[in-house]
C-alpha cells in the first residue's frame, strides 16, 4: 500500500549507515503515524490538550490508564474498565473499539491492518514522551 511505499521512499532517500538506519527507520514511521493519525483519528483527538476536542486528548496515552485524563466526561464502561493502554490494548482498540469495549462512546474504528496500526503507535509513542508533566500516566 502507498504508505509502506512512501516509508520505503522515505528511507532510500537517505544514504544511511546502519548505525543510523533504526533511527531513520523509526523517524519515518512516526511521520507516516502522524498521517495515519490526522487521517483517522484527528477529527475527534487532538494530540494535546492545548486544543479542543471531542474526544480526550491522547498525549501520553502509552501507559496511561483508561478514562483518566481529569477533564474529559467518559463514558460509565470506559472510566471503569481498569485498561491500561499498552500498545496490544491500543491495538485491539484500533481494530474494534467496540467490541473491545461495549458501551464506549467512541464509534466504531475497524483499522485491521498491522502496519498501520503499528504507525500510529509509533506516533502516539512520540507524543508520549514530549511532555510527560502534561497529563500524569
Ligand atoms: C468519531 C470520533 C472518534 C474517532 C475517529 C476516534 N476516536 Fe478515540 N475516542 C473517541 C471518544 C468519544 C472517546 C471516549 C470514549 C468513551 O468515553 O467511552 C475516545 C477514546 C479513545 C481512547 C481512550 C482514551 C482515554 O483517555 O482512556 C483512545 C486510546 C482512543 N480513543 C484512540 C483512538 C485512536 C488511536 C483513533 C484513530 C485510530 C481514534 N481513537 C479515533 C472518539 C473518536
């Protein structure tokens, strides 16, 4: 698929040594994440909480527990899940929110593909460190 292909793109670009490869690499997919993310997930999540949203603002959301973000009013079944957002979680929520957790308030997103899945974890780990006084994990 094309964001396989530009990730590939973007790493031919460079003349890189391996020393260096993971970095670019890695630099590459949170790129293609952030793509991902405006594409399927920015309409109703901004990255932080300097901005309005519909849904809670998803900095620092790797490690975070489910439904704690102070000023946002969770749905019953989300604030007392118990989930702590590992990456597996983050990936069953990407594939069927839903049916993960019935009764959440965020309509369903189907995201299937690993790959992709992989990239908007890659990008929501890069706005998990950026400010970790922000929103307490
Ligand atoms: C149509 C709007 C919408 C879209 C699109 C959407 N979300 Fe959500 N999301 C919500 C809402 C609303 C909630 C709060 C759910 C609740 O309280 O049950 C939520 C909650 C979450 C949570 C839990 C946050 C917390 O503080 O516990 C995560 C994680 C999350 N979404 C990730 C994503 C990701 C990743 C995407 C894109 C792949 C996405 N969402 C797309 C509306 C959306």
């Amino acid at each position: 698929m094309s964001v396989r292909l530009s990730v590939l793109a973007a790493c031919a670009l460079f003349s890189i040594g391996p020393a260096h490869a993971l970095d670019v690499f890695e630099d590459a997919k949170v790129m293609a994440g952030e793509m991902l993310y405006k594409q399927e997930c920015r309409r109703c999540h901004a990255p932080d909480t300097d901005h309005a949203s519909y849904g809670p603002p998803l900095e620092n959301i790797i490690g975070r527990g489910a439904g704690t973000y102070p000023d946002y009013d969770y749905s019953v079944a989300l604030a007392a899940s118990g989930i702590v957002w590992t990456p597996a979680a983050l990936r069953a929520w990407m594939e069927d929110n839903t049916g993960f957790l019935p009764g959440t308030k965020m309509r369903h997103v189907g995201i299937q593909d690993r790959t992709v899945q992989d990239f908007i974890l890659s990008y929501l780990g890069s706005i998990t460190t950026r400010d970790a006084k922000k929103i307490s994990e």
